[in-house]
C-alpha cells in the first residue's frame, strides 16, 4: 500500500469497546486496544495516501454471541437499547 500510495484498511471493533461490560474484561479490553490501533495507523499511514477506519456493531449474532445473549431481562435492556430493536 505504501508503495502504491493508496489503500483502506478496516478493522471491525465493537461497542463493547466504548464501555464497560460484565463478564467482558478481555473482549472489550481487546476491541478498546483496536480501536487506539486503528486511530495510531491512520495517523502513521495517512500521509502515504493509506486510510484506517474502524467499525463497531453492537451485538452480531455469531455463536459467541448466541451464548452470551440468551432470553431474559439483560437481553431485553440491550435490545431496547438498538433502534432497530434486534441483533445484526
């Protein structure tokens, strides 16, 4: 990409990264370390013409997720929560 002068990078991060969750120390610590990851590359690689972004989803339904977010009254508050009022 340097070479090129060109490129986008995207990392997938998550909300979880943006504020504290039980049961989630090493999840949302690792999606917190991406999201600073992401910021430091963009500042590094924005002048060889290279863009960093990072998007981060609320819940997406993946199997770890599915475990997690099971019935019940959590679930129903994150729900609420999402203007959609389900999981991606």
């Amino acid at each position: 990409m340097i070479e090129r002068s060109s490129g986008k990078i995207v990392n997938i991060s998550s909300r979880a990264a943006l504020g504290a969750l039980e049961e989630h120390v090493a999840y949302s610590a690792a999606k917190a370390a991406l999201n600073m990851l992401t910021q430091t590359m963009a500042l590094e690689f924005a002048p060889h013409g290279i863009q960093v972004n990072c998007i981060a989803p609320t819940v997406i339904l993946t199997p770890m997720a599915d475990a997690v977010w099971t019935s019940g009254p959590r679930t129903d508050a994150k729900l609420a929560r999402i203007p959609t009022g389900r999981f991606g």
